[in-house]
C-alpha cells in the first residue's frame, strides 16, 4: 500500500469520527489504466546487456518498461506525486543494469530533479544536491563510467560518484553558459565535454575548469537541442540546432550546415547515430524523421511531416529496428530501418482523456474524447470494456473534444473545439447550422379591415464554430455550452438557435426533466420550461468561480469550484456547501442515475465522491489517479484523466460495491 493510500485512509478515519458516520468507507485498490494506447512519449534508454530491455520517459512523471523491444510496455514507477515531470532523460548504467538515472524538469517553472534507481525502476529515490533543477540533459561517461554530466537551466553540473552528490563546472556568473539543452562527454577523454545552450555551443577540454564557444559556422542564436560524437572517430561531431543541423571534423571547432533537410523542419530536438552503420544518422524533428545513409551529405524525411519526434532508438543487435518517441503518437517502430513505421503503443496510454460517455443500449461500449492530439486523437471507441480501442476520428479533421452526449435515439454527439459532430457509423458530420428567427410585422386589408400580425420569419442561417464545453443531447432540447454563449437545439440537431444566453462563455449545462441550470465562470442562469425562459440565480456567496455544474431528479441544483461543492433545495435561492467534504477544488460534477447518487471529483485529490441527492451523505473511492469526470456502469466505476486515459474499477472491488459490502 502506498503511503499517498495509507494518508488518505487515515484522513479519512478521522472525518469519519468526526462526521458520525456521514461516509461510507470504500475501497482503496487504485484503478486500472484501460487506453486509449498512445499520446506523448519523450525519451528511450535500454539495458546494454539486454537491448529488447528498454525504458521510456513520458510528459507526466512516468516512466514506462518493455521487455519484447518495444512491442509491449507496461508502467514501471512514478517519479514524483505530482503529474507534471518531463522525463527527457534516461541513462542505464552499462557497468551494473540495474542501476537507473533520471532527469526530469517542468513546463513554465524552473524545477525539476534528478532520481537514481538501484533495482531497474521499481524504486527511486531524488538527489538532494539537484533537487528542484530543471534538468534538461544527462550523460554518463564511456570512459569513466562514475562521471556524469547534467546540463540545467543554471549550468552545466558534473558528478564523480554516479550521481549523489554534485557541483557546478560552467562560470556561475557566466551570462550565456547556462539553459543547458544538451550535453555529450567525448568517449575517450572525460575531460572534454560540449554544452549545446539556447544561445550557441560550448566546449571544455580540461573537465569545465575553461570553457570557449564552439560557434564558427553556427547560425548565431541558434539554441543547441542535441549533440553526439562519433564513439570510432571522436572528431566527428554533429549539432541540431532551431537554425538546422550542422557537422565538424575537427571537434566542434568549425561546423557547416548539413543541406537537405528544408527549413520548416528546422527545429531538429535529437540526433542518433546507428551503432552499427556509423554513415547513417538519423534527425528527430517538428516536422518528421529525416534519415542519412551517407554521413549527413544528404537526407530523406522517412515519415509524414506530422510527426513530432522526441527521441530515436536504433536497436543495436537489429539496426533495421527503429522506434520513435513522438508527441500524440506516442511509440512508432520500423522494422524495416526507418522506411515504414506502425504504431508500438501496447499498454502505453498517456492520452488527455476529456469526455467520457457509456453506450446507452450497450455499457461495454465506451467512448473516450481526448485534447491536444490533432490528427492522432479525436474520439476512440472501445466495445469490449476498454480491453481493446479504435480510432474514430474521421470527419473531426484534427479537433479537440471536449464533450460527448448521446441522444434518444443513439446517436452519439461530440462537442468539439470548433462546433458539434454527430457520428454517422462511419464520420463524424458537423451539426453546426444556427436559424434564429425574428418578428416581423405584416398588414393585411385597410380602414377598418386592416389587420396587423406579427409572425416569425428565419433570419439567414449561421455556422456554431466556437469551442464546444459541454453538450446535452439526452432530452427533446438539445443544449451546447460554447464560448460564444447557450445554444439550443428543438430538431434534433438539424439547426441550433442562439445564443439564448449571450456571452462570455458558458463553461457547462445540466438538464433533469424541464429544469436546465447554465453556467458562466462568475453567473448562473435556470430554466423550468426546458429552455422557453430564463431567469438568473445568485451564486454561492464563498463561490468565486464556476467550473461544473449538475442536476439531481429530485430537483437540487449543484455547482463545484474552487472553494469546493455547493447545492440548493429551493431552485437556486440559496446555497448550502458540502463542509463535511474532504476536499474543495472541485473539478468533475455529474449525476449518475444507476447509482442515484452525484459523483464529484478534485485537482487535489484522487478520491471519488458519491454524494446522496437526497440526505446528502456520501462514500468515497481513492481512484489512485488524478479524474475529473466518471461514470458508472453496473456498479463499476470508469473515469478519465487528462494525463493518464480511462481508469477503471478494478472488477473485485466493484463486485464488493454492488454487492453492499462497503
């Protein structure tokens, strides 16, 4: 049991003494990651005793393992309690395998560390000496194994102990060597060392003692992402750079700018060297992978111009096994030396999962909407309970999806970054046409006989374009919260009309009968006629800000904020908060009707809440992960995460729940 679990068990028993029985314990097992495979894979390393024993770095503190070569992975450890870790970096010591290094660093702030294992990954511990550096470079010596050579954004550091304790080599003063990207140790003098920077390259000869810049030849500016050095011929040395790739015989102490590879895909994050055929080099760009068979003298692109790629690994035993680390994609392999690549994503699933919907008419079927992975994301479609995923993107042409709803009749709605999308079984065809109608007045007859009407006539029809935050498509009006305000849908979506509530943007709409509650960050508005009329409604008065909204049967309205959970028994009058709660910075609010209960989630907390509509008491489950939207389905929980796909109830401890035990 993990010491986050034994907290959160403990805290619990003390609310739970304190509240007299409000809560009902339930279990603590984490949750089992189901997929979508895939997202955004970082970095590779792998055992020299065993190159089939690979590791790979993710963007959210994990570190993943495959044991077949890449074929499959399965998660190893987390490095960190927070989500927010770039594993960039992973060296495997060539002199003891089971000793591990890692450099991690932040998005946006200067943190970040450095963690050793000793036992292949299982464990990990962090390096007082670099904790809170943004590291974002790591090499380890050939010639003198114990040295290591970090670069972060204070400098360049050196360790002579195999990473446990740590000093600066680079000028502490320095007012250019520091942002480090990219570190190479030359493999037979451990006293020279390059430092690529965001501004040019460095050089030391006599272990950081002297540094000089190594730019002759490099475009000025031009921030350094990846240096390597020919293990047979140390002279050799390649550079990537924002400005292009560039090449020295001499040590770095001239470069000239590789030819071939266009400027658009300039942005060159690694180089790799094949361990076998030294001529051939491959460059991971923003813009593909490109590929050299003669030394740099010209180059190919080997993949599409959407692939992002973070990291290359060629196997040395196979050097026509090729896998890459891309964002969105997560892990591509070839088999074939770079030609053709596939998809090598097997219990990988690093995707940002923002919607979740269960099939009506069939619960193992379950639709999963995920951000930020363009072409490679969309929606994807398990039938079989998350045990296998497809694709099904089709039509939505690279768009985000935020929300997913089904309507009466099954059909499957999305809410998208740009408008709304129905699933055709075979595309997703936009539903976007908005007709608005206006009076107009009419006379008919004179004198006496002339009669006035007014009737209302289609103004010319528009497009719903905006970001689509939440959609509800389950009752005979259709609703859209977008950024562009409240649009409602009579038609089953053949036209929306709007915006009924005009913005700023509607973050979310919960519907339960005729009731409609709506919701901007800082107003609300209801509705008791299925959206004729509308009337506001105060907030909370401790609520700053909305972020979801929900609505029981029973007709209690509930919001969730930052400041925690709010409800209201009197159609909005008045609030009450949920004090009893173990958590505030509420961040997912539904009410599930298998359950009977509305289920609330936390950024601060793994726990799920399921809050009774009626006596207000509730239960709770630890999900081991942080989610933000759940639902049930007999009596097994499934939720999503924006780092970490669907989770799922393991079946024992849903079992246990259906059955009253807890």
């Amino acid at each position: 049991m993990t010491q986050s679990i034994r907290r959160n068990i403990l805290l619990f028993l003390l609310l739970f003494a304190f509240l007299s029985g409000r809560a009902a314990l339930a279990s603590s097992t984490a949750w089992l990651p189901v997929g979508p495979d895939g997202g955004d894979a970082r970095s590779f390393a792998a055992d020299a005793s065993s190159p089939k024993h690979l590791y790979l770095g993710t963007t959210n503190s994990w570190v993943y393992e495959s044991q077949d070569g890449g074929a499959t992975w399965k998660r190893l450890a987390k490095l960190a309690k927070t989500d927010d870790l770039i594993v960039d970096n992973i060296l495997v010591d060539p002199t003891d395998p089971k000793t591990l290094f890692v450099a991690a660093w932040v998005v946006d702030h200067a943190d970040g560390g450095l963690f050793i294992s000793s036992d292949q990954g299982v464990h990990w511990s962090s390096i007082p000496d670099m904790q809170g550096q943004s590291i974002r470079a790591l090499a380890q010596s050939a010639a003198k194994p114990k040295l290591l050579v970090a670069g972060t954004l204070k400098g360049v550091y050196r360790s002579e102990d195999k990473g446990l304790h740590w000093e600066l080599i680079s000028p502490s003063n320095s007012m250019e060597l520091h942002e480090v990207e990219s570190i190479a140790i030359d493999p037979v003098d451990p006293q020279i060392i390059y430092a690529g920077t965001w501004h040019l390259p460095w050089k030391t000869t006599d272990g950081g003692a002297n540094w000089h810049n190594i730019k002759e030849g490099v475009i000025d500016d031009s921030d350094v992402f990846s240096i390597i050095i020919d293990p047979k011929q140390p002279t050799t040395v390649f550079a990537s750079a924002c400005s292009g790739i560039y090449k020295s015989d001499n040590s770095g102490e001239l470069f000239k700018k590789v030819q071939g590879i266009p400027s658009t895909a300039r942005r060159t994050r690694v180089l790799m060297q094949d361990p076998v055929n030294r001529n051939v080099v491959y460059a991971g760009t923003t813009e593909g992978l490109y590929r050299t068979a003669a030394a740099g003298t010209n180059w190919q692109r080997v993949t599409g111009p959407d692939v992002i790629v973070n990291d290359v690994y060629v196997d040395p035993s196979n050097p026509q096994h090729v896998l890459l680390a891309t964002d969105r994609s997560g892990v591509l392999e070839s088999i074939d030396g770079a030609f053709s690549f596939r998809s090598s994503n097997s219990g990988f699933s690093q995707r940002q999962v923002a919607a979740i919907l269960l099939d009506a008419e069939n619960p193992n079927t379950i639709y999963a909407g995920v951000v930020n992975d363009k072409g490679y994301g969309g929606v994807f479609v398990s039938e079989n309970n998350g045990l296998a995923w497809q694709q099904r993107s089709t039509g939505l042409e690279g768009r985000d999806v935020f929300s997913l709803s089904q309507s009466k009749d099954g059909s499957v709605f999305a809410g998208t970054s740009h408008g709304v999308f129905r699933w055709d079984g075979s595309m997703w065809q936009p539903v976007n046409k908005v007709v608005n109608y206006a009076d107009k007045i009419t006379h008919t007859g004179a004198g006496k006989k002339r009669v006035t009407k007014t009737i209302l006539v289609a103004q010319p029809a528009t497009i719903l374009a905006a970001k689509v935050n939440q959609i509800d498509a389950t009752s005979d009006t259709w609703f859209a919260a977008t950024a562009d305000g409240l649009y409602q849908s009579a038609n089953q979506g053949a036209s929306w009309q709007g915006p009924g509530l005009k913005p700023p943007s509607f973050v979310g709409v919960a519907v339960a009968g005729n009731t409609v509650l709506a919701a901007r960050r800082e107003t609300l508005a209801m509705s008791e006629n299925s959206g004729k009329d509308w009337q506001p409604i105060p907030l909370p008065a401790k609520l700053t800000s909305v972020r979801v909204v929900a609505a029981s049967p029973n007709g209690t309205l509930w919001i969730g904020g930052r400041e925690g959970l709010f409800y209201s028994d009197n159609r909005g009058q008045s609030w009450q908060p949920m004090d009893s709660l173990p958590f505030r910075d509420v961040n997912g609010l539904s009410y599930d009707a298998e359950l009977q209960r509305v289920l609330v989630t936390s950024w601060r907390s793994t726990w799920v809440l399921a809050v009774s509509e009626t006596d207000k008491k509730w239960k709770f489950w630890d999900a081991g992960w942080s989610v933000h939207s759940v639902r049930s389905s007999g009596g097994r929980l499934i939720a999503a995460s924006l780092f970490d796909g669907v989770v799922m109830q393991p079946p024992a401890e849903a079992a246990a729940v259906a059955s009253g035990t807890h």
